[in-house]
C-alpha cells in the first residue's frame, strides 16, 4: 500500500510543470521498485486475475502474493517424434526442479475428461481441444507445478488443442518447436528402446544404457514400425503451421534438433534464461562506456532521438556548469584552471544535480563520459543513480586513431570534418582546416591508455554489462545495442527457489 502511494505521487510530480518550482524526484522510487521487481510483480498478478476470473479477486491477489515464487518457468515443448523433445524436457527438470507434464502425468489426473482422453489416445485419435485444456489445467493447478513450473511435452498437436489451452487459461511464457528431417526422425524412433522396469527411453545407438543389465532387457516400443513413424510425421506437418499460427504471439524458437544432444540443450537453455518482454513500465538508465572516437556520442544522440532519453554528457555538464557560473561550476574551475583532476565528489555532485530533475527521473537518461573509474560507478549507484543497462563499445586502437586525427575544424564556420568520411566541400575550405590538439595522435595514443588502465574494473563491477563492436557503421552499431537494450536482461538460471 505505501508503495503504491509513492506511485501515485510520482506521478503526481510527473505532471506538474517544472517550471513552478526546482522539482527533484528522489533515485529512491524507481529503484526500490525496480530492486524489488514491483512492476512486474502487479503485471503478473493483474494477467493471472483476468485468466483465472476468480470469484474473489482480492483473497486470490492475497494468495498470489503470498506464494513463494509466482515467477516460475511455463514451457512447451513441440516437436515431431523423436526429436528429442522428451529428453531435452527430462534435462531441463533435473537442472531447475520443473516438472514435467507428460502422458504419464496427464493421464494420472483424477477427472471426468481424464477417461475420454484416455479413449483417443488408445484409438490413436486427436484429442478434443477442451478435454486436453481441462485435464492439462487441472494438472499445473497442483502446488508443485505452482510453486516450481512446469514443462509440458509434445502438447498442443492441433491448432484446435492450442486454442484450447489458451481458453483455459495456460499460456507458457516459452515455446520451444524442435525441428529436423524425417529422415534423420525415422531412424531415430527405430533405434528406440524402453526399459520395462522404469519406463526411460534410451536408443541403441545414440544413447545406451550404461548398465549391462538394463541393456539386456530393452524392449522395443509399441507400434515400433516405419510405417507407424511416416503417419505420425504426416500428422504433425500437417497440424503444425495451424499451431503455429495459434501460439505466434508468444516468446517462441525454433530449435534444430538435427546435431548433438548436448548441443540442443544448450540452446533451449538459453533461450529458456531470455525472459519474455514486459508491458511494466520502466525507466531506463544507460550508461555507455568506451574510449574517446567509439561513437558513444553518435549513439547516445541516436537513442535519445529514437527513445526520448535525456542525452547526458559528463564533459558537457562540466562545461555548462562553469559557463552558468554555478556553485558547482566555481568549484570545478578552480581545478580547471590550475589544470589539476577535478575531486570526484564534486564531479558526482554536478552529475546528480543533472540527473534528479524531473526529465531523467520520468524520461530515463544515457549517460557518457562517467564513471572512468570503479571508485565512481560506486559513488554513482551509493547516490541512488544505479544503471540498469551498462554498454561497453569495443573499437581497435588502429580505428580510433583514424577517426580521430584525420578530424578537421574549419575556424570560420565551425564545420567539422573528416578527410577520409566527411570531407570539406571545398578546396578554400580544406586550406583553413585545424586540427584540435586533444585529436593529435599522441594524445589520442595517451587516452586509449587512460581508458584501458581502468576498463577491468569497470568490466567487473557492471557485471552485468554487455559488449559491441563498435568498429562498424554508426547504424549497424545502433542496431546492435537496440536489440539489446529492448530486451530483459537474461536470468541467470532457471533453477526455482523452493
């Protein structure tokens, strides 16, 4: 209740005019919603209420929040037989803790539907959309599918079973299609083998068993013949564009289950750890990182125009402050002027002054030029001013020695540019070309090597940060760190906490 009275303050503040009065919006808001992941937590919650439409919505918003971990792994697996999709499923629940929701499983549901489902699966017929929605809803409304996850294999097998399932309220947050040639398929299912005793699958080629005497009673499985295996794969290809229509709106991939198992583990896995996009507000915070000529002033300038983040520039802050003859500003050009590193606390200082007001606090920011130093990205998340995106852009020293000392400025028109991409349009123009000292190529030299001495602990205190290749065209770069920067951070791993 307090938070969501802080809230509606802030956004109270939001819609006040700033120019009445020096709004400051304390970091504290954001970022103890954002630390304690409240946002997503009301969007879950709001999005369980309309599908599950309990009769009172408040006990069960109660419960909800009273669960252990209401963010759990919701997989489906699809795939043609024998691709592998049981086995990937079975890796996955020994690593998280998810269960599996199978044949097995749905049929040792206890309910009315549970006995006409098993009658199409003895007749080897579809089964009804609403009696597979029914039994499979029944199943993940358990406590151990609540509280851990859960992964349900080889379902929907029709569009009609898919639309079906979202009727009944059960939309995974992933979906996984595992695909690969029928032929590489038909002699997959033909090598199968089952253990009687416990019901593992293993294969006579690709996955014996280890223990001698498990191999000495394998037992094919039933209907193993080719002719069984071509109708299956006709059925499914013939279903699967409807279900993929049916489920096209969710988090989806396409897996290639045709090459090591080990390999199309990894894969799911990944793409298991990539969380699903999120409608929850959120206000970003990026800081880009990277020496002097990687284009964290083209790209800054590109999110902002693109996003409308408040385009922040740690040198031109400095410079502001001192021209507007602020405290701060006093402060700093007395160092300046005895050319002597300005303190890093009054550095924080003119940057929180800058990132407080209203616009950063409800646009978000890009930040360049600060921190240079792990001591600094301290002292800005000890503010309050932690990012939640960090960017670092990696240009070759031979790049940016090009960028740089072939950059050219006319003294009479103020035009910059560059001998090599921005040529001047005129010879009289190129006669009264100068050269800034910073861009001399032993000060360029002498920059890299300030950048690099600090970049490892920067490295390792954004722990979470993420690379680019900066040595590319300014848009292939901005698209690179789009496609990031629009995505949820990977989790970690999806081990549930129990």
């Amino acid at each position: 209740f307090t938070t969501l009275l802080y809230t509606i303050k802030f956004e109270l503040c939001c819609k006040m005019d700033e120019t009445k009065r020096p709004l400051r919006i304390p970091p504290e808001f954001t970022m103890y919603a954002e630390k304690n992941d409240l946002f997503s937590l009301y969007e879950r919650m709001i999005e369980e209420v309309v599908v599950s439409q309990p009769t009172d919505p408040l006990e069960y918003m109660i419960n909800f929040l009273h669960r252990q971990n209401d963010d759990v792994p919701q997989i489906v697996m699809i795939g043609p037989p024998a691709s592998g999709k049981g086995s990937i499923a079975q890796l996955i629940c020994k690593e998280s803790g998810i269960k599996k929701i199978d044949n097995k499983e749905i049929l040792s549901v206890d309910i009315e539907q549970t006995k006409q489902l098993k009658d199409c699966m003895d007749k080897n017929i579809d089964i009804p959309g609403d009696v597979l929605g029914a039994v499979v809803k029944n199943r993940i409304s358990k406590k151990d599918c609540v509280d851990q996850g859960w992964v349900l294999v080889g379902y929907p097998k029709t569009r009609d079973q898919a639309l079906a399932l979202q009727r009944h309220g059960i939309f995974a947050k992933h979906i996984v299609f595992m695909e690969a040639p029928d032929v590489v398929l038909i002699e997959r299912f033909m090598g199968k083998r089952i253990d009687p005793q416990t019901g593992e699958i293993y294969h006579v080629t690709f996955e014996p068993p280890e223990n001698p005497e498990v191999n000495r009673r394998l037992a094919t499985i039933d209907n193993q013949s080719e002719k069984h295996i071509r109708k299956q794969l006709i059925h499914y290809h013939r279903n699967i564009e409807g279900i993929c229509d049916a489920v096209k709106k969710g988090s989806t991939k396409t897996i290639n289950a045709d090459q090591p198992k080990t390999d199309v583990h990894a894969q799911v896995y990944h793409f298991l750890c990539q969380q699903p996009r999120s409608v929850a507000p959120q206000c970003p915070r990026v800081i880009l990182q990277g020496p002097r000529g990687s284009g964290k002033g083209t790209q800054a300038a590109l999110l902002a125009a693109k996003y409308g983040l408040v385009n922040v520039s740690m040198v031109e802050l400095i410079k502001q402050a001192i021209a507007d003859n602020s405290k701060v500003g006093n402060m700093m050009s007395t160092y300046i002027d005895k050319k002597m590193m300005v303190p890093d606390n009054i550095v924080l200082k003119c940057l929180v002054e800058r990132l407080s007001k209203l616009d950063c606090a409800s646009k978000g920011w890009v930040l360049r030029g600060y921190p240079r130093s792990r001591n600094q990205a301290e002292a800005l998340s000890e503010a309050g001013y932690a990012p939640n995106r960090v960017y670092f852009l990696d240009c070759p020293t031979d790049t940016i020695v090009e960028r740089l000392s072939l950059r050219r400025t006319d003294p009479v028109t103020g035009i910059a540019s560059h001998l090599i991409y921005n040529p001047p349009p005129s010879l009289e123009m190129k006669r009264r070309l100068r050269t800034n000292p910073k861009d001399a190529e032993q000060a360029v030299d002498e920059d890299i090597v300030s950048y690099e001495s600090a970049l490892e602990e920067l490295v390792d205190y954004y722990s979470n940060a993420q690379t680019i290749n900066a040595d590319q065209d300014p848009h292939t770069v901005f698209e690179s760190l789009e496609s990031l920067l629009v995505k949820p951070l990977p989790k970690q791993t999806l081990r549930v906490a129990i």
